[in-house]
C-alpha cells in the first residue's frame, strides 16, 4: 500500500508535516481570536479549522486507496466520495451558519487552516533545504 509520507529527498512535504502544521496553526489562531476577540470568534475558528482538517484527512485516506487501485471502478468510487464529502460539507455549513450563532468570518478564517499548514510545512521545508 502507498504511504503519504514523503520523502527526505528534494522538495517533497510530507501530508504528515501538513497535518501537524495545520494543528499547530489551528490551535495559534483559536488562542489569539480567543485573548483579541471573544469565545464566539474562538468557537467559530475551532469549528471552522476542525472541520476542514477532517476532511482533509478523510480525503487522504480515499487518495491513498485510489493510488493503490489506479482501475476504473476505484477511480469512480473515488469520485462519487468527493462528491458525497462535498454535500455534507454543505449540509453541515447550511445547518451551522442557519441554527447556530458563529461568527461567520471566524468560521472563514478557520477554514483556512489546511492551505496555512501547507504554506508553514513550505517554508519550513525550505528553510532546511537552504540551511
């Protein structure tokens, strides 16, 4: 089975340093917005970041089977949980910003938690590189 570790080699980022990266993102953004703003801010970034990392990794896991089974039935399989993954996303962001009282550009800041974790395992696999 492929694993989505990376290598030591050139450029290559680990999804694993993604990850860990996002979390440490994550946690930051959710101290600062809770010391500058309010529990709310700090909830709806929480929730916001929460969610996108799950996905995130459910997504992980539906790539690394569909890499061990390139055929077409894999690949449609793959295809119809990306669309399922994406409905309930919205479903779940329907029923979050419609029942529950979050702050919205708290909840936006929290989804960006995943492409912040890339760019910091970026930078951070650059500066080893130039290093």
């Amino acid at each position: 089975m492929a694993t989505a570790t990376g290598s030591d080699k050139g450029a290559d980022i680990s999804l694993t340093r993604v990850e860990v990266s996002s979390y440490l993102a994550l946690l930051t953004m959710v101290v600062v917005s809770w010391l500058l703003f309010s529990s709310t801010v700090a909830i709806s970034v929480l929730v916001g970041g929460f969610t996108v990392i799950v996905s995130f990794q459910w997504l992980k896991r539906d790539a690394l089977k569909l890499v061990a089974d390139l055929g077409e039935a894999a690949r449609i399989r793959f295809i119809l949980k990306c669309l399922g993954r994406l409905v309930l996303l919205a479903l779940l962001f329907y029923g979050l910003i419609r029942y529950q009282t979050l702050y919205i550009p708290g909840l936006l800041v929290g989804l960006a938690t995943i492409p912040l974790g890339i760019m910091l395992a970026f930078i951070s696999r650059v500066n080893r590189l130039l290093a």
